[in-house]
C-alpha cells in the first residue's frame, strides 16, 4: 500500500472515492483498504490507527467480504507503519515483541 505524491493520481483517487460514497457506504470495513489510504493520502494517521487497531479486533476477518481482505499480519504490519510515522516507537517496539509472543511456532527451540 504505497501511496503516491502525484497530485493526478490523488485527484483522481479522490474522484473514484466520490463516486463511490454515491453508490455504498465506503466506511464501512468492507472498503477498509480504500479508507486506510483516503487517510493516509491526508495525513490522518490517528484515524489510521483507530481503524486498524478495531480490525485487529476480529484479527481482519471483518474484511473477507471486502475488496481486498488483509491479514492479521498485513494489519500488524501497517500498523507498525503507522505508529513509526507517529514517532510512537516504543509502541511499535511493543507491537514487534508480542509479535513473537504470538507466534511462538515460529520461534520455537525444537
């Protein structure tokens, strides 16, 4: 999910943004990715973080009917992006060790 600078491309971005508020409800978890990166594209990393933070709630089954379906670690790992443009890094440093927690099969001795 990288975005562009180019003010073409977020413009047009914007446009198909508005013409789909006209045919659904584009805030809904569905179209989870098209709201990360509206937000991202306005530099709201705050509204970043709160979305993403309630799809990891249900460990991103909330977008398997959507457009793009992300995974818990696609989550986690946007996330951690989004806490390192917020200069939260003891945050994302926290996110990063319950990351091994969590997959301890991976890490595992024998």
């Amino acid at each position: 999910m990288e975005s562009t600078d180019k003010p073409k491309d977020s413009d047009a971005f914007d446009q198909a943004m508005k013409h789909l508020q006209k045919w659904t409800d584009v805030d809904s978890k569905k179209f989870a990715i098209l709201s990360l990166e509206k937000s991202r594209r306005a530099g709201h990393h705050g509204s970043m973080l709160k979305l993403l933070t309630s799809l990891l709630e249900n460990k991103g089954s909330d977008t398997k009917d959507g457009i793009c379906p992300m995974t818990k670690a696609e989550i986690v790992e946007e996330r951690r992006k989004v806490l390192e443009a917020l200069a939260y890094t003891h945050l994302k440093e926290r996110d990063e060790s319950w990351g091994i927690i969590e997959s301890v099969k991976d890490y595992a001795l024998f």
